[in-house]
C-alpha cells in the first residue's frame, strides 16, 4: 500500500494542476510519518508501532483524528475530558 501511494504520488506530481492538492498532501504526510526507506531495496516500509507518533496521521478522512492508549483502553478517534471543579 506505501509504495502504491507513492507511485500515485509520482503520477500526480506530473500534473501541476493536482500538486497542491489536499489528495496529495495528505498522502505525503502519510507517508512521511508513517513509513521509511528500505535500505537495500529502496522501497517504502511501515514504521514500527514505537517509532509512530500518537499525533500522526490516523484517518485519511479527518486529519484531527488520534489514536492513544490510556491505560489498557485503546482509543480513537475525539478523545474529550471533563471535569466539574
């Protein structure tokens, strides 16, 4: 799927129509925070779980979207907190 991505990327950057396109941001991003060059092949990777920020891009759909574990409840998307004081 990274790699995929990537090859889209590619394509669209020959369009410079679709280079400032939210598709295209987006999909940098992704990649950007969650995969890495391959060492010997070139290709993209996915990241390990650890080395993957809880504020990176979580859903292609809403980029404010997270993913964190609080204890041994794990959640996404809005986390919202309240307290009465």
């Amino acid at each position: 799927m990274l790699n995929l991505c990537r090859e889209a990327l590619d394509l669209l950057n020959d369009l410079p129509e679709m280079q400032s396109s939210e598709e295209v941001r987006i999909t940098k991003r992704f990649i950007e925070e969650q995969a890495k060059v391959d060492a010997e092949t070139g290709k993209l990777i996915a990241k390990p779980k650890k080395e993957i920020s809880s504020g990176s891009l979580q859903s292609a759909y809403d980029e404010d979207a997270t993913y964190r574990i609080k204890g041994d409840v794990r959640q996404s998307g809005y986390v919202l907190e309240l307290s009465e004081t």
